[in-house]
C-alpha cells in the first residue's frame, strides 16, 4: 500500500528523489513530466509551494504532484514512476483529491489537472474525480528556414530595460489565461535567470514608442534535432487588426532560422481558431496534444 502524504516543503533527500522521478519518468516517456513554470516552482519552492507525494513499502518514491497557483486559479501536474505505472487507475485518483484537498485547505477555487500527452486512460481517471475535459493544447512543428518574410521592424530585448513593459503588454493580451496571464515583472526574472534564456532571441515591436507586439523565443538544445519553439507571442490589444500577430510569429522564425535550427515549434490552444489559421498557413501542423481537466473546488468546511 502506498503512503500519500502532502508537502510544504522538501527537504534535500526528497528534492534529490523528484529530480530522479522526472528523469526516470521523462526517459521512458520521450518528453518533460512537467511544464516550465512548474519547474521553476520546483526548483525555487518558495513560500507558496505545494506538493503530494506517495512512497512505496520500501520508502521510494512513487509518485509525484505538484501545484502551482497562477492568475486566480491552481494547475496540477501528476508524475508516477515508470514502474509504478500498473496502479495508475487507482493511484492517480487517490492523488488528485488529496491535490484538491490542498486547494480546498487554501480556499477552494478553480484547478486545472494538466496532462501531457494523455493516453485512453486519463478520461476516465478525469471523470471519476469530477473533472471535465476544458482545454486541447496542440503542439504545432514547422521546418525552418521559413519562406516568407516579414518588413515589421524588431528590436532584441534589453534585460534591466524592458521589463515593466513588457509585463504591461503580456497582462494585458493574456488578462484571462490561467498560466500566462498575471505576471510580475519577478516572475518574468525568473526566466531571466535560467540557462536557455537569450535575449537575442526575445523580439519586440514598438509603435508610438510603446511596446505594441512580442514574439519570445526558447531553443531546446536537448532534443534531437534541436527545436526553436516560439515559447510566447502576444500583440497589445490596444493594436489588434494590424497583422502584428503574423509578422512576429514569422520575425520569430527567421531569428530561430539565423540562429541555425531546422525546426520551429509553438503551443497554441485548440480553441484559438484564429491563431490556428495563421499558423497553418505558416506550414505548421500539430504534432502531439496535451489537455487540461477542470473543475472548481469548494473551501474546506463550505457546502
């Protein structure tokens, strides 16, 4: 039987067995168990940080969930061991409500279980813990160099600089979005502080000396080939209707392209049909999906 527990904190053993977890889990997988912004949380696990962990008879650990609160609603990423995974339809419900039991302790709100390339089984684990599928992430490849060509004029990003402006911008185009929107100018030096960051890589568009679009860049040097993915676009909505969008998602390519990668990558929302049409006309097409379930959690003590 296992034995679930939830963690405020993780002392370095624990630390040092979801780091073994993850790379065991991503090894027999073929991608990351969990999304970038739960794994800044991991590594910082500042003083909002929130985990379930589940360890066999022998004390190894198991399994893994951690929450991660972000613009007035929690994500919750679920890992088990690869050889754990036989008693996934009975553990990954036991650990999801113990998940909400945490949100509930906290408030209750809306949670967002994220699952990464889900297999036949997730439904049903999904259903049965009251969750309802709410959101199809697609991924979207393209082969770079990209043919067209934009005359919109970019300029690299200036670290120290842009900073507030861009956190302005971003807010704005992402008011409602459960992960991006939100953001504080510290949330966004966090990134600066990670080893991919490159500021040559993060283009912006200014008109009327104010920042009117973006197209943020992250090269993926581990994967084979290496992938340029553009990690996060965005126009001012103050200048929609200007075919911004477009432009800097092709300035993002060509800078992915100078900067040698063959390969252009990019998340988008199944439900931004828009943003798919562009896209497609680009030459991408969807590689894989991800989803997100969700439901909304009642404060512990509430009907």
């Amino acid at each position: 039987m296992l034995r679930i527990e939830t963690r405020r904190k993780l002392d370095d053993h624990e630390f040092e067995a979801v780091g073994r977890l993850l790379a065991d889990a991503e090894s027999h997988d073929g991608f990351p168990p969990l999304s970038d912004h739960l794994l800044l949380e991991l590594e910082h696990r500042g003083p909002e940080f929130a985990a379930v962990v589940a360890f066999d008879p022998n004390d190894q650990l198991a399994a893994y969930v951690q929450l991660a609160r972000a613009n007035d609603s929690t994500a919750i990423e679920l890992v088990i061991a690869p050889e754990q995974r036989a008693q996934t339809d009975d553990l990954a419900p036991r650990l999801l409500r113990s998940a909400f039991d945490v949100v509930a302790a906290e408030g209750g709100g809306r949670v967002y279980w994220w699952v990464h390339h889900p297999d036949d089984r997730v439904d049903a684990v999904a259903t049965g813990v009251g969750l309802r599928l709410s959101r199809r992430l697609l991924q979207m490849r393209r082969p770079l160099p990209i043919a067209e060509t934009t005359t919109v004029e970019t300029r690299p990003f200036v670290v120290g600089q842009d900073e507030a402006e861009w956190v302005r911008v971003n807010n704005a185009a992402f008011h409602d979005h459960p992960e991006q929107g939100g953001w504080t100018v510290e949330t966004l030096r966090q990134r600066e502080a990670e080893a991919w960051f490159d500021p040559a890589g993060f283009v912006l568009h200014a008109r009327d000396d104010k920042l009117a679009a973006f197209c943020w860049t992250k090269v993926h040097a581990d994967t084979t080939p290496p992938m340029g993915e553009i990690y996060v676009i965005a126009v001012d909505p103050v200048f929609h209707g200007h075919g911004l969008g477009k432009a800097l998602t092709i300035a993002g390519l060509q800078n992915l392209a100078d900067r040698g990668l063959t390969v252009g990558m990019l998340h988008v929302d199944a439900a931004n049909t828009a943003a798919m049409a562009v896209y497609e006309r680009l030459g991408f097409t969807v590689h894989h999906e991800d989803h997100a379930y969700v439901a909304d959690i009642t404060r512990s003590g509430h009907s």
